[in-house]
C-alpha cells in the first residue's frame, strides 16, 4: 500500500461530523424545553407521611451540578487530550503536526462522547419527568393545600375517617403562587441530578480509565504447542524438557516466563500476561464517579426524591456514559486508550446494507486504483492508494 502527502480536508466528511453536533444541541435544547412545560401531575393524598417533608434548600444546585458535571469533565477530557495523547509509544521521527492531529481528534471524539451522554440522559429524564408527574416527598410543603377545598378537589378515596383526611385531591388545591416551584414537585421520578452527574462524570471516569489503561487484568488464549505446564507453572523457565527431561527444549525460556519457540512462536506464562494497574490510578479515575455518588446521595438527604427516583436516574446517566463512550471509543480491554477513527468520506453520511460498516469504500477510482483517504484521527492529509480489489 503505497501512500502520497496531500492538504486535502474532506468537507462531506467535517459536515457529517457537524451533524453530530447539531444533533446532540438539540437533544439538549429539547430536553431543557420540556423543563418549562408543566408536567402531569398525579393526585396525591394530604396525608401521606411520604410527601409531607419540608422544602429544604439544595445541598448541590442545579448550576454546581452543570459546573461538576459538563464543564468540568469538558476541561479535563481537553487537558488529558493535550497532555497524554498519543503516548510513548510514537517515534520521535513521526511530525508534530501529526501528532497535534491525533490529540485534537481524540480531544474531538472525547467531547463528542461526553456531549451524546449527557443530552441524550437529559432529554430522556426531562421527558419522562413530565409524562410521569410524579411528586416529590416535599410536594406537600410545595403546593400550601387549601384545607376548605378538600370535597372541591378530591378525586377519590373516602372523604374521612375519624378526622383523618384519606383523600385523593388533585394539585389545583394547591395555592403556591409560584408556578414553577409548583411544577417542579410533581418532577420526582426520575432524578435529574442523579442522571445528569451520572451521564457527565461516569463517562469522565471511563474517559480517565481509557486513557491511563485501567483494565482488569486477563488472559490471552494459549499459543498452538503451548502445554499447561509452562502456561500455568510459576517458573516456566525451569521446566525441563518433556523428550529429554533436561532443561533444553525447543524453546529458549527466560525467568519471566516468557517462551522463544524455535518454531516462531513467543508464548508467555499465563501469569505474566497481564498485571494490575496502579491503585493510585483506579482511585483518581473513579473519583468522579464518586462525586456523581455524592450528588446523587444529596437529593435523598434533601428530601427532593424517593430512593427509587435516585436509582433509576443514576442507572439513565450511567447506561447514557456507557453507550456514549463505546460509541466513540474503542473497547477499554483491547482499545488501548485510543477513540475510533473518523468515517470514509464516501461513508459519512450513509452506508446501507450490506457494506458493512463506515470505514472503507471506494472513494473514487482511477485506471483500476481505488483512493482513499482519512481527513482526520491523526492521519489526515494522507492518500491511500490500493488495487481496486483491496
């Protein structure tokens, strides 16, 4: 495969990418809307000790949880993008302007990831809140229910017993003159704060977590000839041989286990085919994810959502970071900290049946050659040229 320098940029290719954008500033622009609707609000009964705590203020606002949880992900995927990407494995003869590609589509693709995650956990939260209507354990202390309009509003349920109220009444017995204080006790389910801090900083500690190669460790497959006794031993190098029972066998071992077949094949000792990361390094990347936790907790202890509210927002944003991030990202077990390159021009925007993916195709083709090329992920201002059957 021979390859020639070009300035080219494919803006079909940029413009698919833009899209992107448009589409997640959307989501987000949609999922804010519906907070200024007024939801359905569900009937509640006045006394009902499970709505009846009082209106407390937030432990975490809603602009500290945008700060924490967008914001400050955004600066740190752009720090972690500038300062680790690509790694040490780069030759010091590959051009900078190489390189500072490669960190601006990781920097790309990791605000990409982030930007999916939290619009698509927002809009999906702000839109079952309202269809939902279901109300806060405060709502009581919200709404300042007019007692005199019990029988004016009830919907159902008995009117009394022994001088307990037991009945359903709807929310136009409320005389809060703040409609939108009012609105929001019937938000409870699911937890915004939960799914948006869950969405944004869960996917910033699988960001970190790709990044400073925090895997579990694993193992490879035994290699063909390999025996059990040197892939499980704890000193494959002192094994003797199974034709001779000497120490010469047909492969030349060393004390790390590691096995230089005479055949052509390295094999390794299943333990040493992998080790744990650095604590340190688990801990700061889950430090995120232990503040989404914090900021989750909060909205129990401040009386703003039952528990099940919690959960379920909390398991929104996180299933929201998990598909954002493997959507953009390769896999944290075999993915080697790197994002997924950019779509063929001839792919950008569609690719059908059967093609099988948004990488390859024939970009044009000239006497019998098929020329591709990858405008960005690093390798931009690259031709590929192939035979046209490649």
């Amino acid at each position: 495969m021979a390859r020639r320098e070009t300035s080219r940029v494919s803006i079909r290719l940029m413009l698919s990418y833009v899209l992107d954008w448009i589409i997640i500033i959307g989501a987000a622009a949609i999922g804010v809307a519906l907070g200024t609707i007024s939801p359905n609000k569900r009937p509640i009964s006045l006394s009902n000790p499970e709505l009846s705590y009082p209106n407390n203020p937030d432990t975490v606002t809603v602009a500290v949880v945008i700060i924490v949880s967008l914001a400050a992900p955004a600066a740190i995927i752009l720090l972690t993008s500038l300062l680790l990407v690509p790694g040490p494995s780069v030759p010091k003869s590959v051009p900078k302007g190489l390189i500072w590609r490669r960190k601006l589509w990781e920097w790309f693709t990791g605000w990409l990831g982030l930007g999916m995650s939290c619009a698509s956990s927002w809009l999906i939260t702000s839109g079952l809140k309202n269809l939902v209507g279901k109300p806060r354990p405060d709502v009581i202390a919200r709404c300042m229910p007019d007692l005199s309009q019990i029988a004016k509003y009830a919907v159902a349920g008995i009117p009394a017993v022994k001088g307990t109220t037991v009945t359903l009444v709807h929310a136009g017995i409320c005389t809060n003159p703040d409609p939108d204080l009012l609105d929001d006790g019937w938000r409870s389910w699911p937890s915004g704060h939960s799914s948006f801090a869950a969405s944004g900083l869960v996917y910033l500690s699988l960001f970190l977590a790709s990044k400073l190669a925090l895997t579990l460790p694993f193992l490879y497959p035994k290699q063909p000839g390999q025996s059990d006794s040197s892939y499980y031993s704890a000193f494959p190098s002192r094994l003797p041989s199974s034709s001779s029972g000497s120490y010469a066998s047909k492969y030349d071992r060393d004390d790390n286990g590691a096995q230089a077949s005479k055949l052509g094949h390295r094999q390794i000792a299943a333990r040493n085919q992998a080790a744990s990361p650095p604590l340190y390094l688990l801990a700061l990347a889950f430090t995120p994810t232990g503040a989404a936790m914090y900021i989750t907790a909060s909205r129990y202890s401040d009386f703003r959502h039952h528990g099940f509210d919690i959960l379920s927002g909390f398991l929104i944003g996180t299933v929201a970071a998990f598909a954002a991030f493997r959507y953009y990202h390769l896999p944290l077990s075999r993915g080697a900290g790197w994002s997924w390159g950019p779509r063929s021009r001839a792919r950008a925007f569609w690719t059908g049946v059967g093609t099988g993916g948004y990488v390859g195709g024939n970009e044009a083709k000239k006497g019998g050659e098929a020329v591709m090329m990858e405008d960005l992920g690093g390798e931009r201002g690259e031709e590929r040229v192939s035979g046209a059957g490649t």
